[in-house]
C-alpha cells in the first residue's frame, strides 16, 4: 500500500544524518513536484495573432469571441512543454478587483524567482493559468476565476458578479509572448473589503506572495503618467479597459 523508497547510508553521498536527511527530502519534494504538474489551457498563437491582428487591447465586444473560443478549445498540456512551445499562447483568466466605491485592489508580486519578469512588479489583477481540472464543469474559464481569486485572495465569488473588460496580448517577445489575459472585473458589494485586503499577505502554491491595498483609479492613472513600475498587461488595462479619469497618458514605450 505504501511507496517504499531505500537510502543506502553507507554509500558516500548519503553518509552521516545530515546526508541522509537530505537525500530523503530531496525525494518526498521530487513526489510533491509530480503531484503539482499541471496540464494547461493552450491555444495556436497564429489564432490569438489573428484576432488581435498587431493590437494588444481587445475591448470586451471584440473579444468575446475570442473568449468563446478559449472556452471550447480544452486542448491541454504539460505546462513545461506549453512554455517551451513559441508556437502555443497560454490564455490567463485575470481579475480585477474593486471594492463598492470603485478603488482598485493594486498588488506587489513578489516571485519565488527574482527573475520572472512580474517580480517586485504592480499589479491590478489577479488570475492564472487554465487547468485541466477546470474543465469539470464545462465552463474551464470561470471555474479557472475562481480557484484562482479563492487562491490567490481568499475571495469566494458567484458567476453572476463577473464583468468581461477584454483581451490583452503584448507580442514583444520572452514569457509575454506566451500569454494571453482575459480580463474580468469583480467588485465588492461593501468597502469593509479593503480593510482585510490592505492588511495581509497571500500566497500561492508555487511561491508567490502578493500585498496589496485599495486605491483610486485617478490615482493608478496618475502614477502611469509619472512611470510606474506596473507590468505591460496593467498598463493595457489602465489605458483601454479602464475609465480613463481625465489623465493624460504618456505615450507606451514598447
């Protein structure tokens, strides 16, 4: 009923209680890795280029079908072979989240790799990749929304208080070009909300931390004209998908 796994301590890699325990970790974190694999939700990039046909903002009626064809494509793979592929774009449901009196939930990533691209980034969303298990209920998309927003922020949400913004699809090259963000957008029926959010620290299971709080939407506009350090998919939302508030932006640099 058991996997049984031996440990020569004799031999000179495992020798003495400090090698033996590591050789053991070592192992059970081997099991647990193979247990986190996922298969993901992966699409033809040349369907995702022809959508958005040299654009990287897809309003909400443009990319409803795009949407549609994401929902119905369940075509999943081992998410290692989906990065590696530069013909594959992985779609990423994405939400944002505002509380009643339209502030949004602005988060700082914090990646267990210093080299990911979204690390010490801001953020206005929160959302991953789709996974096979989403598909249960024939809907992978929403279903995917809601682990993650239960994940990642500890937020339960019904269906019903969903709101599709668009697609953003920056093709600049590296882990962007692999991507592809489906943007929702939540808000909370109160702003007691923020006073949990503001306050704590979340994590996911592959490492990420994220620490946000509630701010003005003027005040995230204002904070892109000044340059901040959001990553590109923010600063397609901020720009398209959102109330532009009467700030003038600055032209994109990429």
């Amino acid at each position: 009923m058991f996997r049984i796994h031996t440990i020569n301590t004799s031999a000179p890699q495992t020798k003495g209680p400090q090698k033996t325990c590591e050789a053991a970790v070592d192992f059970v974190l081997q099991l647990v890795e193979g247990h986190l694999a996922e298969d993901v939700l992966n699409l033809p990039k040349p369907t995702v280029a022809a959508s958005f046909a040299g654009r990287t903002c897809l309003a909400r009626d443009e990319a409803v079908t795009l949407l549609d064809t994401c929902k119905k494509a369940l075509a999943f793979r081992p998410r290692e072979e989906v990065e590696s592929d530069t013909q594959s774009v992985q779609p990423l449901p994405v939400v944002i989240v505002r509380n009643k009196s339209g502030e949004v939930l602005r988060l700082r990533r914090r990646e267990r790799d210093s080299s990911n691209p979204l690390h010490e980034k801001l953020v206005i969303w929160a959302g991953g990749h789709v996974r096979r298990e989403d598909a249960a209920n024939h809907d992978p998309i929403l279903h995917c929304v809601r682990r993650e927003l239960a994940e990642e922020l500890r937020l339960s949400i019904e269906p019903e208080e969903l709101g599709f913004l668009g697609a953003v699809y920056c093709d600049t090259g590296g882990k962007t070009s692999k991507h592809l963000a489906l943007v929702f957008e939540w808000r909370a029926p109160t702003d007691d909300v923020a006073v949990t959010l503001s306050s704590a620290e979340f994590f996911e299971r592959r490492g990420t931390s994220l620490s946000g709080k509630f701010v003005p939407l003027s005040d995230l506009l204002k904070e892109l004209a000044q340059g901040s350090e959001a990553e590109p998919w923010t600063e397609e939302i901020l720009r398209n998908l959102l109330p532009n508030a009467g700030v003038a932006l600055p032209s994109k640099l990429f």
